[in-house]
C-alpha cells in the first residue's frame, strides 16, 4: 500500500508507473500502454492501490467505479469522467486536471493538493475530508456538495462555485479568491 | 500491509488501522472513539487489534481505549509511562520497534503536548496533533508553538517528500505538500 517504485532508469528518482518498472517519461511505448490499460481500466469496477503518477489519461471512462489507496500524483486528466464513483485515500496532488467530471462522487480522505484545475466538476458530491490545498482552479464548480472537513489553504481560486454546498469546518485560510460563489451555502461554518 | 481509516464524528478525530494483507494481527492507531463502525471495519478485514499506538494522551485521540482492550488484549505504546492508569511501553524518538513483522519508528514531536509522538510506518507519517494538512497542532503558549514547529521541521519535513502524512484531524497530505502550502512552515505565496 502506498509504496513507491522508483522508475528503473539510473539517477531519474520519479516514481514507476504502473507495473512497468519505469516512470511514464521513460516508457518506450507509452501509446501502447495507456491503449492496453485504457481498456483494463474501463473494464474493471474496484481498483486497489493502482498506482498511475506522472501518466496522461486522455478521455477515460471511470464512471461509477471504486478506488481504494489509488495513485494519481501528478497526472494530467483530460477529459475523464469520474461520475459517480467512490475513493477512499487517493491521491491526484499536483496533477493537472482538466475538463473533467466528478459529479456524484462519494470522496473519503482524498487529496488534490498543489493540482492545476480547470472546467471541472465536483457538482453533487459528498467530499469529506478532502485536501486541496494550494490548488490553482478555475472555471470549476463544487455545487450542490458536501465539503465538511476539507481544506483549500494557501490555494487560488478563480470563477469557482460552491452554490449550495455544505461548508461546515472548510477551511479556505490564506487563499486568493476572484470571483468565487458561495450563494445558498453555509459559509459562516467555513474558516476564512 | 493495509491501511484502513475511521473518521469519528463525535470528537471529529482520525482513527487508523494497520494491518497484514491477510486476517491476523493489527495496530490500532489513535482510538479517539470506538465506535460499532470502527469494530466492523477491524472484524470486516478480520483483523485482532494486539497494538495500540497513542500520538499522545488527549481524551480526543484516546477515549476509545477502554473499550477496546475489553475486546482485545491490545498493548499501548506512546510516549508515556502510562495513560489514565493503563500501563504503556515507552517510547521515545528514534525508537524502532517491530510488531509482528510491521516496523514502526518514533518520531519525537514535542510542542502541542510535552511526549507527543508520530509513528512512522514504511512512507505513512501518522502525526496525530502535532501536524495536519495545513495547519500544526495548538500549543499552550509560544515556546510550545516554536518547539512544535522546529521538530516538525526537523524531524518530518526533512524526510523524503514521497512520505505520506496521516493526521489526528483532517485529509491526508505528504511532507511534498506541507513544505509548500503549509503556512505555519513557510512555504510558497499564493
């Protein structure tokens, strides 16, 4: 759980990738790989400690699936559809994440921290306990969500909605804000 | 080794679980409530709670105790000598031990309480009070903040930013994150 491979190339310190041995910017055949796995994930339904850093996931279908102690550091998400799924400890920190759903979501003890988040949505989800600290989002919406216990410290936020969430014990300390909704929520339960 | 996690909405407080791949033995980490949900994740896995690690003696974090060494004849292990009169092994920083094949190391974390500890185990940083995502631990006054945050510095942050931190309260984060966001250590401006 959560152990780290180093990819297998002398002085490069990322982690592997996969079962492959190497970090995603060493593999040879990364078209083939993410082709073989695009299929071995859009066909299995739980997923425990699939670890995928640095990968390029373009146009994947994750829909109502369940990932437990996943990771996802710092990947680039395009595209992907994560609806109605289930995470429990995973962990997408310092990837960029774009165009991309994770409405209906059933979220534990995740962490985004450090992400670049852009024309998402978190919309109808129940997201306790989650760490986006120091994000960079933009055109991006959490509405309809319950955020209780997660953090958005030291993050930017720009044209971001959280319409009728609940907010209680969110803390948004040291963060920059433009443009950012908070109509219907209970934002006096929020730390600012 | 499975990490399993239990969030108490009473005390608002993290409870883990450490154990083998397979049924056996488990560390308990944290029991800030034992609650009918916490046993069935521990019965679900198949799992006897035989250790009890304790970050430190605040009832938030430990008022599950009692309970359960009722249901397993677990041995406590923190930073005391004892815990409302349950008898504890002593640990101090730098201390390893192995608990039925699962390597756990002390860190020493004085600050939020005088023998608070966290419990490194493989990349998993449990730091109970001491350090969460974004924030560290209350202290009683200044020195206390100052020497809180020197061991984290210290002692946490300078380890490999591939370690996970697993705290008393709140999401988990990584010591790569809490170098950078956490505003109580410096870090990067928004």
């Amino acid at each position: 759980m959560f152990e780290t491979k180093l990819c297998g190339v002398d002085g490069c310190g990322n982690p592997a990738f996969y079962n492959t041995g190497k970090c995603f910017n060493h593999l040879d055949n990364q078209e083939e790989v993410m082709e073989s796995l695009k299929s071995m994930l859009e066909s299995r339904q739980t997923f425990i400690d699939l670890s995928l850093p640095g990968g390029v996931l373009e146009s994947f279908d994750f829909s109502r699936k369940h990932f437990y102690s996943c990771n996802f550091s710092g990947t680039r998400l395009k595209n992907c559809s994560f609806d109605g799924s289930l995470f429990r400890i995973c962990f997408f920190d310092f990837s960029t994440i774009d165009s991309c759903t994770f409405k209906k979501t059933d979220m534990q003890s995740c962490v985004f921290a450090g992400s670049h988040i852009s024309h998402t949505n978190f919309g109808e989800s129940e997201m306790l306990h989650v760490n986006f600290n120091g994000i960079q989002c933009k055109d991006t919406h959490f509405d309809d969500s319950d955020l209780y216990f997660s953090r958005f410290i030291k993050s930017r936020l720009e044209e971001v909605g959280f319409t009728d969430c609940n907010l209680k014990a969110v803390k948004y300390s040291n963060s920059n804000m433009n443009n950012v909704s908070f109509k219907y929520s209970n934002y006096e339960d929020a730390q600012f | 080794m499975k990490l399993l996690f239990h969030f108490a909405y009473t005390n608002f407080s993290n409870t883990y679980v450490v154990g083998p791949e397979e049924p056996g033995n488990a560390i308990l980490i944290d029991p800030g409530v034992m609650d009918i949900q916490l046993l069935d994740l521990i019965e679900y896995h198949h799992y006897y709670v035989k250790y009890i690690l304790a970050t430190h003696a605040h009832k938030g974090h430990i008022n599950g105790m009692g309970t359960i060494r009722k249901i397993y004849k677990a041995d406590l292990y923190s930073g005391s000598e004892s815990i409302f009169d349950v008898p504890s092994h002593r640990l101090q920083h730098g201390d390893r031990i192995n608990l039925d094949g699962i390597e756990v190391e002390a860190i020493g974390v004085p600050g939020h309480t005088g023998n608070s500890l966290a419990y490194k185990i493989n990349n998993m940083i449990f730091t109970g009070d001491a350090l969460s995502a974004g924030t560290v631990g209350s202290t009683v006054h200044n020195i206390a903040e100052e020497l809180n945050i020197k061991s984290i510095r210290e002692k946490i942050l300078s380890l490999d930013e591939s370690n996970l931190i697993f705290p008393g309260h709140g999401p988990p984060s990584s010591v790569k994150i809490e170098r950078r966001f956490n505003p109580f250590l410096g870090g990067e401006s928004v």
